[in-house]
C-alpha cells in the first residue's frame, strides 16, 4: 500500500458519496453498505493501518494525538479532503468543519469510541463540535 493506492480507494469510495446530503440519510446508507465488517471498512482501515506503521500516514504529533491530511480536496476526490488521526485514551480538540466531515471509526483494540459512537460511521457533522 502506498499513498497513491490509498488515493484510488478513497477516489473510489467518493465516487459512491459525491452529490450526497450530509445528512442522518447518508449516515445510515454508510453504515448499512459499508459499515463495520464490511469488505469496505476492512480494506479501508488496513490501508490507514499501513500507512501508520509505514510513517506516510498521521506523520504529525501534538497533545498525545498523531495526525495528518494526507489528501486536500480535489476533483478526483469528489471535492473532499482526507485526514488520518489516531488517538488513544484521549479526547481530542473541539474543531469546526463548516463544510461538514464524514468520520469512520476503526478501533485498533478494545471498544473505543469516538463521540460515544462504536466502529463504523458517525458520519454527519456540519458545523462546530
């Protein structure tokens, strides 16, 4: 895996979301057809895992969180951007997207959580949190 491998997934997954409200309706389509054990969210989180453990992913650091944006927007991605954060036993910053994001959460051990949602897809958020 290389981070130009990781770049055609991520444009072929985009493909399916582009166009899309960011809205509960596509939080449940990305749970329901690429949720949690789906063949999706397998290759998607083995890529990230492989990108952590070969130094191009989260290669930035600061308050225990390691993280980056790996891709800004652009056309063959739909018009988003992609960023990789790996976080443990922490709750990170409160941020803004004033776009919206679409988070995936891919526990590496145990059940963690991220904003009280299991693995899979908390994907909506427009505005602060």
């Amino acid at each position: 895996m290389t981070a130009t491998d990781f770049r055609a997934q991520i444009a072929g997954f985009t493909r399916q979301l582009a166009g899309r409200p960011l809205d509960a309706g596509l939080d449940a389509w990305l749970n329901r057809e690429h949720g949690a054990g789906s063949p999706t969210y397998q290759a998607l989180k083995a890529s990230c895992e492989a990108g952590v453990r070969e130094g191009w992913l989260c290669e930035r650091e600061a308050g225990g969180i390691r993280y980056g944006r790996i891709f800004k927007p652009a056309a063959d991605l739909h018009g988003f951007s992609v960023d990789v954060v790996d976080m443990r036993d922490i709750a990170g910053p409160h941020h803004t997207h004033p776009n919206g994001e679409i988070d995936l959460i891919m526990p590496i051990e145990g059940k963690a959580r991220f904003d009280g949602r299991a693995a899979g897809w908390p994907a909506v958020r427009t505005g602060p949190r």
